[in-house]
C-alpha cells in the first residue's frame, strides 16, 4: 500500500507544469527507450504548430517529435531522415519537404504547420519556409493523444525504434491549434517575445521523463 501511494505521488509530482525557460533536455545516446512524454488536455485539434529548438550531429533518420492516437500513430510527426529532408507526417500522410540547410552540431529552430481544412503542411528551418505541400484535409487530430519528445511512435505511446532516435540537445518546446503566421515563426526563431503554445507551453511544461533524458541549463554565449 505505502509503495502504491508512492507510486501516486511520483506520478502525480512528474505532471505538475514546470517553467523551463533557461532549461534543455539532453538526450545523450542511442536508445530504444528514453523519452519525455509531454502531457495535454487537449484532444482534438483541427490545425497544429509545433516550434522547438534542436542541437545535433546525426546523419541518419531521427524523430524529435512524435504525436500518436489508438488508430493512427503517425498523427503529427517532425521527422529528419538521412538526406537532410523533412518528411512531415499528419495523419499517416506524408509530405515530403527537400532541400533545408540542417546543419550538424548548430542549434536549429523547427516549426511545423498544418491546417486540416486547406489540407497544407509547412516546415520553417531557423525562420526560413518550405514549400507548402498537401498532406492531409478533411479531419481532425482526434485523441486520446500521446505526445513523444525523442522517439518516433509505432504504437500508442511505445514501438521505438534505436535507429530513429534522437540524440542530442532540445529546449523552447510550444505547440499552438493553430497556424502561427511568418512573422510570429520568424519572432520565435530570433528568440523573440511570442505568446506561449496553448496545447504546450515551455513556460509551464507537464512532462515525465523515461531512461536516460537529463534536464540540464541552457548553453548561452558568453559575451
């Protein structure tokens, strides 16, 4: 019983929101398991925006952010595969966005954008667009979700892979339900003043880490 109510309070401390403004996760090997598991109450959303920032030195596929639902594991995922290009995934629907300037071992800011009514997916890499490109229109993103910081799901909350693993550093996490507009994604890649995700919220961040993920101080130049 005293472990079980331990047990409870472990959970229940994991998913109080903590202000992560001058904090990053750091990822720091290959694994099948370690993740944060960032928690929502919302759970259905007819557009997305997603903003992080990443520092990195793998060439091969790799996953910093991953949203599954029961029947469809692939419902919002930010993927980077070998040849620098970002495959955006909604729905099970893949769009294929080429020719980004992901450089290794550099601090990088991603957003990610999709509206369920035009159906169009964008990537914005350190404030300059991609082409949009359809994906998906016509439904929402309905949950229960589960949201994956490290890992690609391929299954509900589970099904990693190593070889898609994400190593390295990421902080200033924020998801909107709605697409944010050029200037705002400009002014979160300039680490500017922007009004805080309202699904996620660095400031104010429920999350459980899983394995090996350290929550570390931001690294900031020295002048």
């Amino acid at each position: 019983m005293a472990l079980l109510l331990l047990l409870v309070m472990l959970t229940a401390c994991a998913a109080l929101p903590r202000d992560m403004s001058d904090k990053m996760f750091t990822f720091p090997q290959e694994t099948n398991s370690a993740h944060v598991r960032l928690t929502t109450s919302r759970q259905n959303l007819n557009a997305v925006t997603v903003c992080l920032r990443t520092f990195t030195d793998l060439s091969r596929d790799h996953s910093p952010f991953s949203l599954a639902t029961p029947t469809t594991y692939n419902d919002f995922l930010i993927y980077i595969d070998a040849s620098n290009r970002f495959p955006l995934t909604v729905k099970n629907k893949v769009g294929i966005i080429r020719e980004l300037d992901y450089k290794p071992n550099t601090w990088h800011s991603i957003c990610a954008t999709w509206d369920s009514i035009s159906g169009l997916g964008q990537i914005w890499l350190d404030g300059r667009p991609s082409s949009r490109k359809f994906i998906h229109s016509g439904s929402s993103i309905s949950g229960p979700i589960i949201i994956v910081l490290g890992q690609d799901q391929d299954t509900h909350g589970g099904g990693f892979d190593i070889n898609q693993s994400f190593v390295g550093m990421m902080s200033d996490v924020h998801m909107w339900d709605f697409v944010l507009s050029p200037c705002q994604i400009q002014r979160y890649s300039r680490d500017l003043n922007i009004t805080a995700g309202n699904v996620l919220n660095w400031r104010a961040l429920s999350f459980q880490t899983i394995g090996r993920v350290l929550i570390e101080d931001k690294q900031r130049r020295c002048f």
